[in-house]
C-alpha cells in the first residue's frame, strides 16, 4: 500500500527539484499543470483539467507499494480555484479531502527568492498569496502540514526524508 506525501509551496519554491531529487529513490507525480499549461492558457477550463490529471495521478498512486510523492496534491487545485475566485464545485471539495487523497503528510516549502518563467507568471506579490492560500487551504482540511525551512535542495529531501521514517 502506498504512503502518500505532497510537496506544496507557492510558485517557484523549490518543489519540482526536491521532487526530481527523490524521484532517485521512490515513485513520484510529476506536477500536472507543468505539463498541461505548455501548450495551454490559465483558465478556468485549464484549472479544471489540472484538477482532473492530480484525481487521476492520485488513484494511480493506489495501486503503488511504498512511499509516493506528488509535486502539489489535489487540495492545490482548491487553493487556485480560490485564489482565482472560480466557482467552488462540490466534485473538487470531495476530492480534496483526506478520506479521499489518503496523503501521510503535506511538506510546504518555504519561500525562497522568486523568478518568473513561463510557467510562473505571477509577481513576486501573487506568489506569496498564492502560498499563503495554499498553506490555509491544507490547513481547513485537517492535513498534517510540515514546513520545510529553506534549505539547499539536498537539505530539504533530507528533512523530508527524516519526517516519514
């Protein structure tokens, strides 16, 4: 059975290289909506799509033995729905609870200094509400949140490493 644990933080904290990272040693979810917004732009039909490839990523996860990590859960795509003040559906609601994610754990990144990309289009401001949304969102959930301090990107895996053993 599959121990689940998420990676989450605002945009550009350091997930995807904590994820590549220990992609090295167990199975991992790649980030979702990396993939889908390369070829797409953010909408609410985008945000959805996101949500529905993390619903996918996490039944997937099932049929896994040992420890699983997912670059941002389902309750990230809640978060977004409202930071962007979407229409809440009932369907993400249900989704986004821990009966239904079973993740062990959520790590929150701490900020670190922001850059844009193309995939991170938000000021440095939009970031850190994005965070704090994120953060608040797991939170009224009831998920066990850990905060990673910022570290080197191998200090963190290690902190990760050392709360789920």
């Amino acid at each position: 059975m599959a121990r689940k644990f998420v990676v989450t933080g605002g945009p550009g904290n350091g997930k995807t290289s904590v994820i590549e990272k220990l992609s090295k040693d167990f199975i991992v979810f790649p980030e979702v909506a990396r993939e889908i917004l390369k070829n797409k732009e953010y909408c609410l039909d985008v945000q959805y799509e996101i949500f529905v490839g993390q619903v996918k990523q996490n039944k997937e996860s099932n049929l896994v033995d040992g420890n699983v990590f997912f670059d941002r859960g389902i309750p990230d795509s809640l978060a977004y729905f409202r930071y962007n003040q979407f229409v809440i559906l009932e369907e993400l609601l249900i989704n986004s609870s821990q009966k239904n994610t079973n993740y062990e754990g959520v790590f929150v990144l701490d900020l670190i200094p922001y850059v844009k990309d193309r995939i991170r289009i938000e000021s440095n401001e939009e970031a850190r509400r994005i965070h704090y949304i994120l953060h608040e969102t797991y939170k009224y959930l009831g998920y066990q949140i850990i905060k990673v301090p910022f570290m080197s990107i191998e200090e963190r895996v290690d902190f990760i490493l050392d709360k789920i053993i």
